[in-house]
C-alpha cells in the first residue's frame, strides 16, 4: 500500500491508474502545474482547476484511489506577475472543496524576481487561509540557489516550516531543507532529478521522519510507477517492511493530515 504525494494526473492514462492500483496506490496528491505550454487566459486555469476539483477525484475513485490536489500558478508561468495574480484570484473561493490540501506548486524555476514576487504572494495566500504549502525547487537553472532563496523568503514570511514540503530535493539540497525544519520531497524520474538507487541513498541519510518520495510523473518521460519501484530497491537492501511501509505511506500522511482534509477510508 502507498501514497504518491505529487503526481500529475491530467496528463496520464486511465491505464495508469489501473497500474497504480494493482501495485498498491490508494491515494495521489496532484499539484497544479505547467500545462506543456503557457496558457494563453485565466479561463484556461478555471477550467483546469475544475478538472482537479471535480473530474480527477472522480476519474480516480473508478479504481479505488482518493484524489487530492493543491491549487496554484505553476513557477513556469509566472513570469507575467499581471497574468499570474490575475490567476491567484480564482483561487481562494476553491480552497474550501473537499480535496484541496493547499497551496502548491510554487518556488521558483529560472530564479527570478518575477517568479520571486509571485511565489512571495502565494505563500501569504496560504498563510491567510491556513493551508499547507508544496514547493517546487529550479531544474534547469542553479538549483542550490533558488533552494535557498526559497527557503529564506519561506523563513521570513513567518511560516511553521512543518506545514510546508519542499519538492525536488537532492544531494546537495537535501540537508539545507531538513536543517531549516522543512518537509523534503524528492522525485523519482527515468533521466533526470533522482534514480530509486539515489532516492534510496538519501533515505539512509537522511530517515523517512520528514521525507516523502514521489513520481512527479507528469505529460513528459516520467513513471507513475516510480514509488513502488522504489520500494523493490529499499527492500533489495535489506530494509525492513516497517522502514518501507513508513516511508511510502506513513511518513507523507503524517504531513498530508496537517491539511485537515486528508483521509483515508477505513
């Protein structure tokens, strides 16, 4: 039984959620996210946000998982900070429907200012609301930088660090998010961000007390049964089934119930 705390599932098959159920799934948590291109209105985003309020929880239910999602502009399109707040007004009038955790993704993807201010303004929108954050840190540019610019506007804006998981992490961020108090998330993919062997590594750096593993798999290369697999390479290493249960369902629930919206039957 597992958990992907951050997959995007408007863009996978049907199919897929059938795989995922047989290997185990029982729920997913969906971020809002770039759609492949920049959408050119906010309607385009109120339709979108309408898919992951109402047609994903559906679309899932038919094999068994629980859909959550958060809501958010995307850091791939927010560099048009009109357009972006033109957005974030749709917002607040969703953030009561039964499956939205909070606020996420948001960060930064080239670094900035634009993306800076915008991911600033979100992180007070959750703050307002009380909602839990989900932050997406740089691929192409300077990752080590925009993880602590993040981190640092995240410090100041007064946020409990323990509502707030840092997505993306890798070597040479991981221990910058854990020592600050943060929640680090970290994404398994085919040819970029971490293998299950690295995921594995970093696990037994660094526990499963306030980590969570997950696909992030998405319309481009990606896997949506990355978790399980990382589950076979943990138990290749001899890790206890308490160890791998804990970290592929206990240690992202322990997070997600901070939603006060995430449960799960039985």
């Amino acid at each position: 039984m597992y958990i992907d705390p951050h997959i995007h599932m408007v863009s996978r098959t049907t199919d897929d959620y059938a795989a995922m159920a047989a290997a185990g799934c029982v729920a997913v948590t969906e971020p809002a996210f770039w759609a492949g291109f920049d959408r050119s209105s906010p309607a385009g985003f109120a339709d979108y946000f309408r898919q992951l309020t109402d047609v994903e929880p559906a679309r899932a239910a038919r094999f068994g998982i629980q859909h959550f999602c958060w809501l958010a502009v995307n850091p791939k399109e927010a560099q048009d900070t009109a357009f972006a707040r033109e957005v974030m007004s749709l917002i607040p009038d969703l953030l009561d429907r039964p499956n939205v955790l909070g606020v996420g993704e948001i960060g930064l993807n080239r670094n900035t200012r634009a993306e800076l201010s915008v991911f600033e303004e979100h992180v007070a929108l959750a703050l307002e609301h009380d909602k839990l954050i989900l932050v997406h840190t740089p691929h192409l540019e300077d990752k080590s930088k925009g993880t602590r610019l993040i981190l640092d506007a995240l410090d100041a804006a007064g946020v409990d660090p323990a509502r707030v998981l840092v997505d993306h992490v890798e070597e040479h961020t991981a221990s910058m998010v854990l020592d600050r108090g943060y929640w680090a998330g970290m994404t398994l993919y085919p040819d970029s961000k971490l293998s299950p062997a690295r995921a594995a590594d970093l696990l037994e750096c660094y526990g499963s007390e306030r980590t969570w593993i997950n696909s992030a798999a998405d319309w481009g290369r990606s896997d949506p049964l990355a978790v399980p697999k990382c589950a076979l390479e943990l138990r290749a290493r001899g890790h206890d089934a308490a160890f791998v249960r804990d970290v592929l369902f206990e240690a992202p629930t322990r997070f997600l119930r901070e939603s006060g919206r995430f449960r799960l039957p039985g």
